[in-house]
C-alpha cells in the first residue's frame, strides 16, 4: 500500500509549514512546493527538515510553473494551495505579478489537479479583502475601536455578503477563488474555500504589509517604531494559527460537504482587536509601551472587518480554541524564543 501524501503548496511559509509539522507529526507524508522568496521561510524549512527528515519533500518551484505544479501534484491525496502574492500595497505596485501568482498560479494547481484520477482534494485560501472596503458599513467611534452600528452585524460578516474585489490584490484573489469553485461545479474536483482574516503564531515573520500581528510584536521587541495608517481604531478579528490547522483537517474530513463552498473563516467576534488593543497587550508582555508613528489611511484599508465563521462552525462542529490574549503571549514567547543564537524554537515550547 503506498502511504498517503498530503501536498502544501506554499509550504514553507508561515500557515504552510505549520501545516505542515502538524500533518508529518501525526505520520502523514508531506510535500512541499515553495518557490523559497519570502524572506524567513528558509528558517522555517530547515526548521521541518530538522524535525522531520525524509518524510517531508521538498520541490523548490514557483506555481507560475505548470511543469512544477504538475509534478508536485501527483500522487497528492489532499492540496492545501496557500501560495500567493499576499500584500494589497506590492498589488498596486506591479499588478501583473499579482496576477500571475494569485490567479494564474491557482489555474495552473487546479489544472494539474484535475488531470489526477481521482482528483484530490483542494483547499483555497482566500481574503476578507473580496469584500471590499466596507465603506457602506456605519461605523461608530467606541473609544479605542469602531463598532458597527448596524447589531445585525455585531455577528460578524457572513458569506451572503455580496463580493466587492477591491485593489489589484482583491481582484487576483477573487478571481481566483471563484476559478476554485467553479473547478468542484464543472470538473468535480472536490475544492473549498476560505475567506481567511487576520491568522497568527509561531513560524510568522510578519511585515508592514502582511502579518501585522508579528510584525507589532517584532518591532516592539526590537524597541522600533510602529506605524499605524490612519487612526489605530481599525478592528479586526484574528485566529490563531493551530485553530486555523484544526479547521483545515476538519473540513478535509468532509470534501463532499464543503466542496463548491466559500467560508468565511477567523477568530469571529469572540476574538477581535483593534489595532490600539494590540499596543497595549504588546505593553503588557514587553513592560513599554511601543513607539508609534502615524500614517495616512491607506487604499482599500477596512476600518473595520469581523468574521462570521458560524456557517463552517456549525457544518463542521468547529471552534477557536486559542483567546487574543493567550495567542499573542503564545506568539510573543516563540518570537522571543526564536530570536535566541543558540536553537530554533519549537511549538511547544511557545506554548508553555
């Protein structure tokens, strides 16, 4: 019998290589396609190497590459696709680019997995940017946050909203979502969806411009500046990156149910933050408070963005686990842990 292989194309990035470790710690074979550009995903795949040894593969390509993808994709019972080119800002800078990995890459996944008999299961993760901005939801100033006025929406933002792809970035990603579910309509290619929100924790080397959680944290441990665009009131619901994983296996466990569907996936309301909020637990863990500087509101910035995941909650009988408070000191020591000369830090450490 040959043992099953799970494919994780962005595999070494920070949601791909926890995947990863927790697919090959439960004795899944795992094969990674990454094209290696980000900067810190080298840490994070000698990190699996290290931890795993043959189990884990590597194909080192880029999923603009048909001839990659399609070698990368045989033999794959599951296809986690999270490749992608993920900031609105370096959208608006070369939005060809964006095109190319976001939409173009995802074609190319879905080709290779559609020529498979059967095809596996593919899992797409999208944005809450398909969106849009939100400029119609009414906002009110509740002190360190905004708040939506409407209470229907204190629920969160549900998939019966109607798409508005906003930015180069939007669009990319929502075209390519929308190729993902038509794939499972015409092809039957059993594929899903999610509209993923603010996801963090360990393994995350986060950006100005994506991975704003550890990128506070980072800055703030380095004793540098902040910049906030706009006001600091901008809330957002963020999930943890383990609760991310349990969610990942669970709607894999069921590729009937949820194929041809789009879920709005995050920590919901029980899990918001503003950016202020932030500071102040980023204060708390560090003993200062961090320097900030202020930038103008940038384009297609949502003030506000909360997650309704109760559609895949109640499909799949899921839940975060994991409170703001507790994610981001899990995420602090594994950051701190990290930043040590003399060994890589490990996932249970960070959560101890």
């Amino acid at each position: 019998m040959i043992a099953e292989r799970v494919l994780v194309v962005g595999g070494a990035g920070f949601i791909g290589a926890n995947l990863a470790h927790r697919l090959l710690s439960s004795g899944t074979r795992v094969r990674l396609l990454d094209s290696l550009a980000r900067s810190g995903v080298e840490r994070n795949l000698a990190w699996l190497r290290a931890t795993h040894g043959d189990r884990l593969e590597v194909i080192t390509g880029d999923v603009r590459d048909p001839g990659a993808v399609a070698r990368a994709v045989e033999g794959a019972s599951a296809v986690f696709h999270l490749a992608a080119q993920v900031a609105v800002t370096t959208s608006l800078v070369d939005p060809v680019q964006d095109f190319e990995v976001n939409a173009r890459g995802t074609l190319n996944v879905l080709e290779a997995v559609r020529r498979q008999d059967p095809p596996p299961f593919v899992l797409f993760t999208s944005t809450n940017k398909v969106y849009g901005a939100l400029e119609d939801v009414l906002l009110e100033d509740a002190g360190r946050r905004y708040a939506p006025v409407d209470p229907g929406l204190h629920r969160g933002i549900s998939e019966a909203r109607n798409l508005a792809f906003h930015s180069p970035y939007g669009c990319s990603k929502g075209a390519a979502e929308q190729y993902v579910l038509d794939w499972a309509r015409t092809y039957g290619v059993p594929a899903t969806v999610f509209r993923m929100s603010c996801i963090y924790g360990p393994h995350q080397f986060g950006t100005e411009d994506q991975g704003w959680v550890a990128h506070f944290l980072i800055q703030a441990m380095a004793r540098r500046p902040i910049t906030l665009y706009g006001d600091g009131k901008q809330v957002r619901d963020i999930l943890f990156v383990e609760d991310l994983l349990d969610a990942f296996l669970a709607a894999r466990e069921r590729p009937r149910e949820v194929a041809g569907r789009a879920f709005n996936l995050g920590g919901g309301p029980d899990n918001t933050v503003s950016l202020i909020e932030l500071l102040e637990l980023i204060e708390a863990l560090e003993g200062a408070r961090p320097r900030v500087t202020l930038e103008p509101w940038r384009l297609a910035d949502q003030r506000w963005y909360v997650s309704d995941p109760s559609t895949f909650a109640v499909l799949a009988g899921w839940a975060p686990r994991t409170g703001v408070q507790e994610g981001v000191r899990r995420l602090h020591a594994w950051l701190a842990a990290a930043a040590r000369p003399q060994r890589p830090a490990t996932l249970e450490e960070a959560a101890t």
